[in-house]
C-alpha cells in the first residue's frame, strides 16, 4: 500500500539516537583490526617499485628461510587467479603501476612479515611508460595492453531522447571543458582483510563491506567456490564512501596465504599503502555541450568524458554512472553522452564520494551557470525554468513519481537571500547555486533484491536480521524504526542481527543509496508478516476480527478497547508454549517490479556562499543552504549528519582533496599533506527538507546517502565561479588555481578555462 | 632488540608488559593488553583515532608514543571514560547529538574532546576548533561533534540513561 502523506506515524520521522550508539561511544563496537583469530598469521604485500616492467625473476628462497616466516606466495601459487577480466592477483610477467601485487609472506608477527618481504628479489626489466591521460592518448605512446594499442580501453556511446533536434531547435549552444584529479578517500577504518581459509571447503573473510553478495561472488569464483562457501563477515565498518562494494586484491591475497599457510591471515594497509589499496578515482576530463533556446528553454545535454581508468579497467560500471545523472535534473528533449576509460602506468581506479557524479557536477553546474551568464539570466532562473517535475519522464525511460526539486530550488533561493545577493555581492565573495538527483537503488542486469527477517521471541523480544551493512549512514537505526513502526513497539528495544552473511537473509547492500528504500521496504514486509501472524492468534485469544486489532506501546488491543489487549510475549506464549508450538517469524523482500533502473529518484538544490583571499587565494565556505526531497523523513537526526557530511566531503573535494602524481608515484600518501577539512573549517549548514511521499518508498522515504554531496560540491564550485569571475576549469580550487584565476579576470581573459586546461600535462 | 619489562597504568589499573622498542603505546594497548577501544588509523599521528589522555588528562596520540618512554606512567583510554557502568557526560552526548557514524575515529575524537574538558569545563569555539584540529571524522564534517561538545554540560549530573 503506498504512503500517503497524511499516515498517522509514532516512530518515523523522530530525531532517533543510533541504536547502536552506546556500544560505539564506548569501545565496545568490534572492527575488523580487532578481531584476533586463533594462530592468527600477518601479512603483508610486495609491491611493484616500477612504473611499468617485465618482471625476469622473482627468488623468494631467502625470505622462505626466514624463521617466523610460514608462507610466501607469488604468481606461481595462483596463476589462474584472476581479480578481473585481464589482471592476475598476483602480477605475472609484466606490472603495469607502481604498488602492484606482486608477491605476499604470511608470518607470525607483522615485523617478520616486512623483513621478509625485503628478502624477496626482484629483477625487472622496465618498459616505457605512460602515467598521465596526455601522455597515454600521444601518437606513439607506450601500449599498456596489447588488445588496446591506443589505451583506450572500454568506451560508452549513447543518446537518449534526440539530441540532434534538441540542438537544432537551440538558439545557442555552450560548451566547457573541466577536469579533476586523482582523488582519494581517505577512509576511517584503513581497508584490512582476515582470511580464513584454512579448512579449504570454506573461506571465512572478515572485512568491512558495503555488502556480503559480491565479495561471495568474486571470492567465490576466483578459489571455484560456490557462493555459500565464502562466509563474509563485517560487524562494524569504518566509512565507505563508494570504497567498500567489491572485494580488492587484497582480499585475494589474504585468502592465498591463508589455504598455503593454513591458518588464518589478516591484511592490513599501512597509510601510505591504503592510497593504493584503495583505487581511488584517476584524472577525468569533461567536455559539456549545452544547447538553450534564447528565452532559457534548455533543449540538449551532451558531455563526454574520459576517464583514467589505470593500469587495468577494474570497474568500468563508472563509464555509465554519469550518464543518469545528465538525465533526471532538466527536462532536456535529448541527452548525448561519451565516455572512454584511458590505461594508464598507475594505480587501477575506482570510485570516490559521490561517485563520478559529484566529480563532474563540479564542473556541469558551473557550466550551466555559465549557459545563464550567456542568456543573461540569473543561474536560479534557470534552473527553475528547466528543472524537472512529477511525473516527468526522463530520455532514459526514467519516472518520477515523486520530485520536489522547484520546491528545493525556491526553497534555498529564499533562505539565502539569493535575490539580493547574487550579482551584489561585494568583490571577492561569491555566491553559488547547484542542482542534483540520485536514484534510490537501482537494477541492471541481475535483481536489486533485498530480504529481511523478524522474529518474535517467546518473551516478546523482536529481533530483525539483515544483510544491510551500517558504516556510519545509521541503517540499523533506520530499519529498528521501520520495524518498530509497524509491530507498535520502540526502535530501541529491537535487536538487530547482522554482519553474518552465513545469517543474515539476501541483501545486495549499502550502495547505489538503495539502504533505506530496498532493504526498509523489505524490513517492513517482513514486519508485517510477523504483525500478521501476530494478529491471527490474539485474534483468536480475544475472539475478535484480526482488522480490528491495533499495535501499540508492546501490545495488540482491540481497537478503541485498550482493556481488551495482549502484549507480545503473552501472543508469542501463547503461540509458541502451547500444543500448536507456532514461532512467530515473518519474512520479507523487495525488488523492484521495473526491468530496468531505479523506482524513485531524490532531489536537492544547494545555495553556498563563499570569501575569496584576494592575497593567498584561499577560499572560505561561510555558508551553505541545503534544501532536499528525500522522500520521507525516517530519522531527522541521522539525516542531518548525512547531509553535514557530504557539505564537508563536497567542500574538501571541491577545495582541498587532490592526490600529487608524478611518474605514477602517489607523492602525498598522508592525511596531513592530502589535505581534508579540520573541525575549524565547516561553513555553517542551513537545512530544509522537502518532504515528498514517495508511493514506492517505505512510509514514502528515498535516499539521502549520496545526493546531497553532488549538490554540496556543483554549489561550492558555483559560488567560486562566481567569486572569481569565470569558470574554475579544475579542481581541487586551491589557492594558486584561485589567485591564477583572479589574475586571469583582471587582465580580462575571456578563455581563462581552455587556455589552462592546455597548458596541463 | 631487547624487550623490555614496563608497568603501565591504565584506567587505573596497573600492568606488568614486556614490551620491545619498537612498539607504541598504541601497540601495548591493543596488542599486549587487549583494550581494542582504542583504534590504529593512519598510525603516522595525522589522524587522531588513536588518542588517549595522559596522566595529566591531556590527549595524546598513542600511535607516535614509544611505548617505554611511558614506563611508569598513567593514561586513559576510552574504555576507561564510564563510571559505574554510566557513560561520562560527553560519551553521552556523542550519542543524544548524533556526533557518531561509522565510529571507527569516535573514540580518538571523544578522548580529544575529553582533553579538551579537562583543561576547561566550559571551552569556547576557538578552543574546541583549536582542541578538536587533531582529529579527523570523515563521516560527521565535525559539525555534531561541536554541537555535543557545546552541550556536554546537559549531561553533568544528569540522570543515568
């Protein structure tokens, strides 16, 4: 039954404290690093030194001989062992970055461990290289991989709707060119793996992930395996931010010493290792094409992309997650993308907060800002006059049932003052606006199933089991609301069983933003079941109709007879402790019923505000208005965390975060010199929430997990824009890029952006 | 390299480790004595998760600490915080603010902030930026954990949750 916005609610929409909270502010929470297993082996990963290179011959004798030392693996161990497509575990003849896999020693101690890896000994025989997206696109430049002679690996082409009419019908078209750079992630919890594989009929992986299935899949079918032979086990996990959905190589490994050795391994990054563990997003280059009617109307998207992909093209599901979101904020007649992955002499890539989505909006909302300079008209304008409605049906066949994105917009422009301030702001202050959509899971191929359980306890205790792993989004608290909203009872005196894959039912996990939609829509049915069962038998013990039984404060009453009522553990008594020995277990699951992406898509608009140092071109957010249609509000409090968070990680992108690279060396490996913002530096956040209802959403609720920080870093970048008088090419917008942009402005340089993005190499 | 025989307080308790020089305070914690509150992160001193208090209640990165320079001293650590099973005052308001996500730096953030108590019951906002510049949270953006640590003093004296 859909939600409607009048539904009578006890529990959603409250400022509910983590369940968890207690355990977390305690020390009580167990991570991964904590856990000891036990004969509990170190390992630890040699890395290639070499850019690129024929690997002649690797000598692992001495570090064998080494006492402490109980397995060393190379290439020879597994050469069938692959961590995709094209890429050995364990490299084989050729490396292709520096810090590759090469080789691993399991020992007893972690210093043992380090020493034998010096005992390995390595003769390489380099190759030329090419470590940047210029050098790796030159005529002639060196060939990663013979199937690509041009290292243009995988490449998406695309239209949706009819581009070509929609520029043809344009009285203008814009284009812009932007880049980004390497980033990272820089993760709480460093990425750690504990491997047991002793037993070799299982694989016992204990790591923090953003969902058991795939680790499953990819363990699995790299050892021949079947899915339920690898047991993934994540009881707390420390962030994730796109970092966590599918095993790394050194999940792999960890395993391979783990069967050699035949006791448990754990694998552990050190800080600077974790810049390679991680395979953050690589250098990305933007062309955006926008074609506008003269009163404003826009009538075609275009951008085209081309990506670093690295050594290898690990997660080539980043060529098309652009794409989407060129298709759901305007409503456009056609939207052209191209996107190309480029290999490169360094570390494979993969994702960052905010996915590629936010990476580009940085420069795409920049970009129409400046389609409103051309037409003259003010940015909120713009979007307004563009910006999709209900039931809009986007080029790429997607619905929304529910959108409040004017209401976003109207709502910042008003809070801000934005009438007043833009175009009137004194020099040196900027002001920005920028606009995202994010779907609320999606499907591509396979399913986007989530499932749950909830069982009722003799005692009436209810315990909920569930795959959706919590790294800090607050899901558990989310789903006890759920459960606790249905079944009449508290969030917190629910038990939640998770973390298991062994346990816990079917979940994809906590990706694409599909926590909160898929698995609380399966929470709920689950819960309704079990309220079913539970409503059958004390319909039975009070001698009413089960419809006319309400659930409330523990107990199922008759409705408007609070006297005639029974609590949980006197329904569950009488089912399970009688001749008939009914448990009360309710199940559950969600996918969804379209063949093909999401069911609901939430909205955001931001307004941030911005000083410029005209002296050391630093940048100040004073401020940010954050208005955004998350469906729903199930929990107010974990709502406003995930949007303070994603304003801080869209500033630090936007500002600060930017890997040095030099001959494929990652310079900067340290969170003091991969600069993040510090406690002194957030802007004050100003929130609203649009509460639409959506009709598939549990209570009406969509996501709120990654929206937000597209709009955070398209309104941060805008307001610089606006600051310095023309469109930041590149990002991060440190204090040299932002000096060199006000000298280009007041020498009155009309193509400040191309002729900068030239000169780069 | 020779190992050592240390005696550390912690929490109150005293312990007895045999330690080597190249070990860190942070090692001995979680390592020799089992007190896995306290979180390794960057174990380079940039992050802050690993924070403890020293003798005097100040924070202390326990990650560059040589565990036998501290021969004979006292810290505390996050497990050691609570008083009769009642979490101290800015452990709860951590929780009431919604001040922890993932959690994995909320300990070293807490026993930062603690320092930060201790030096002043009632720290104004250039002190708690200043107190609080060591740590890293990746998931809050630091703005809920001000907002606990504004409004600790709700929590001094109240009744046990």
């Amino acid at each position: 039954m859909a939600a409607r916005p009048d539904d009578k609610l006890n529990v959603i929409g409250r400022r509910q404290r983590r369940i968890d909270g207690f355990d977390r502010v305690s020390g009580r929470s167990e991570f991964t690093d904590d856990i000891r297993l036990p004969g509990m082996l170190h390992g630890k990963i040699l890395r290639s030194t070499q850019t690129h290179a024929r690997i002649v011959r690797i000598d692992t004798s001495k570090a064998e001989e080494l006492p402490g030392v109980k397995a060393v693996v190379t290439h020879k161990d597994a050469p069938d062992l692959m961590f995709s497509e094209h890429q050995p575990v364990l490299a084989g003849d050729v490396v292709r970055y520096v810090g590759e896999e090469i080789a691993a020693v399991a020992a007893l101690d972690l210093l043992t461990a380090e020493e034998a890896l010096e005992l390995i000994e390595i003769e390489y025989e380099p190759l030329p290289s090419a470590t940047t997206l210029r050098q790796a696109l030159r005529e002639g430049a060196p060939v990663l991989h013979v199937r690509s002679p041009d290292n243009v690996g995988p490449t998406m082409e695309k239209d949706w709707g009819d581009p070509d009419r929609g520029f043809a019908e344009s009285d203008c078209v814009i284009e812009d060119e932007f880049r980004t750079p390497m980033q990272h992630n820089t993760l709480a919890e460093l990425h750690v793996a504990l491997a047991d594989f002793s037993n070799p009929d299982k694989l016992h992986m204990y790591t923090p992930t953003q969902g058991a299935p795939m680790y499953q899949m990819e363990l699995a079918k790299g050892f021949g395996l079947e899915t339920s032979q690898v047991r993934v086990v994540y009881r707390n996990i420390g962030g994730a931010f796109t970092g966590r959905g599918r095993p790394k190589p050194h999940h792999f490994v960890a395993a391979l010493l783990s069967r050699k050795a035949g006791k448990p391994v754990k694998i552990k990054a050190t800080a600077d290792e974790e810049f390679i563990m991680f395979r953050a997003s690589g250098e990305t280059v933007y062309k955006f094409r926008t074609g506008v009617t003269s009163d404003g109307v826009i009538k075609a998207l275009e951008a085209d992309i081309t990506f670093d992909a690295g050594g290898h093209d690990e997660w080539a599901m980043i060529l098309w997650l652009p794409s989407v979101y060129l298709n759901w904020v305007y409503q456009a007649v056609g939207v052209r993308y191209r996107g190309r992955f480029v290999f490169t002499n360094t570390v494979p890539k993969g994702s960052h907060h905010g996915g590629i989505m936010g990476r580009m909006s940085a420069g795409w909302q920049q970009h129409i800002a400046h389609v409103a300079q051309e037409l003259g008209m003010d940015p909120a304008d713009l979007h307004l006059k563009n910006a999709v409605m209900p039931g809009h049906e986007s080029p790429d066949g997607s619905v929304f049932a529910s959108c409040g994105l004017r209401d976003c917009i109207k709502a910042v422009v008003d809070r801000s003052g934005w009438k007043h301030k833009y175009g009137k702001l004194p020099k040196y202050r900027g002001i920005g606006i920028g606009l995202g959509a994010q779907a609320s899971g999606s499907k591509a191929a396979d399913n986007d199933t989530s499932a749950a359980m909830v069982k009722i306890a003799a005692d009436g205790v209810v315990t909920l089991y569930t795959g959706i792993p919590d790294m800090g989004q607050g899901s558990h608290t989310v789903m006890c609301m759920i459960a606790a909203e249905v079944l009449g009872t508290e969030p917190e005196s629910i038990r939640v069983v998770q973390g298991d894959s062994d346990i816990t039912p079917f979940d994809w996990g906590a990706f694409s933003q599909r926590g909160t939609f898929t698995t609380g829509n399966a929470v709920k049915a689950a819960c309704e079941d079990a309220r079913q069962q539970l409503a059958e038998i004390a319909s039975r013990e009070l001698d009413v109709a089960a419809d006319r039984l309400e659930f409330g404060a523990g107990r199922v009453a008759v409705r408007g007879n609070a006297e005639q009522s029974m609590s949980f553990s006197e329904v569950a008594n009488k089912s399970l402790h009688s001749t008939e020995g009914r448990f009360v277990m309710g199940r559950g699951f969600f996918n969804s019923p379209k063949p093909f992406g999401a069911l609901a898509f939430s909205f955001g608009a931001q307004v941030a505000e911005v000083e410029v140092d005209p002296v050391t071109g630093a940048v100040t957010v004073d401020k940010v208005w954050a208005a955004h249609d998350i469906g729903r509000v199930i929990n107010r409090l974990a709502v406003e965390g995930q949007l303070d968070g994603q304003v801080f990680s869209g500033m630090s992108q936007v500002l600060y975060e930017e890997c040095k690279v030099e001959d494929g060396l990652i310079l900067n490996p340290s969170r003091l010199e991969y600069k993040l913002p510090r406690a002194y530096e957030l802007p004050e956040v100003d929130y609203t929430l649009v509460e639409t209802i959506d009709p598939y959403g549990p209570f009406g609720a969509k996501e709120v997990g990654e929206g937000p920080i597209v709009v955070s870093m398209s309104a941060v970048a805008a307001a610089v824009q606006n600051a310095v008088g023309a469109m930041v090419p590149e990002m991060p917008m440190t204090p040299w890029r932002v000096l060199r942009m006000l000298r280009a402005t007041a020498d009155g340089s009309t193509d400040v952006g191309k002729a900068w993005s030239e000169g780069l190499d | 390299m020779q190992r050592q025989v240390m005696t550390l307080t912690v929490n109150g308790d005293r312990h007895e480790v045999l330690v080597s020089p190249r070990q860190t305070l942070l090692d001995v914690l979680r390592g020799q004595l089992g007190l896995t509150g306290t979180k390794e992160g960057c174990a380079t001193g940039t992050c802050g998760v690993c924070t403890v208090n020293n003798a005097e209640g100040e924070a202390l990165l326990s990650c560059l600490t040589p565990a036998l320079e501290w021969d004979g001293e006292a810290v505390t650590t996050i497990e050691g915080l609570e008083r009769d099973g009642r979490l101290a005052p800015i452990q709860q308001a951590f929780v009431e603010y919604g001040a922890v996500q993932c959690g994995f730096c909320t300990p070293g953030v807490i026993m930062s902030a603690q320092g930060l108590l201790n030096a002043s019951e009632q720290p104004g906002e250039e002190q708690i930026n200043d107190g609080m510049a060591g740590v890293l949270c990746r998931c809050t953006g630091h703005i809920k954990v001000k907002e606990a640590i504004r409004n600790v003093g709700r929590f001094r004296d109240a009744p046990a949750k």
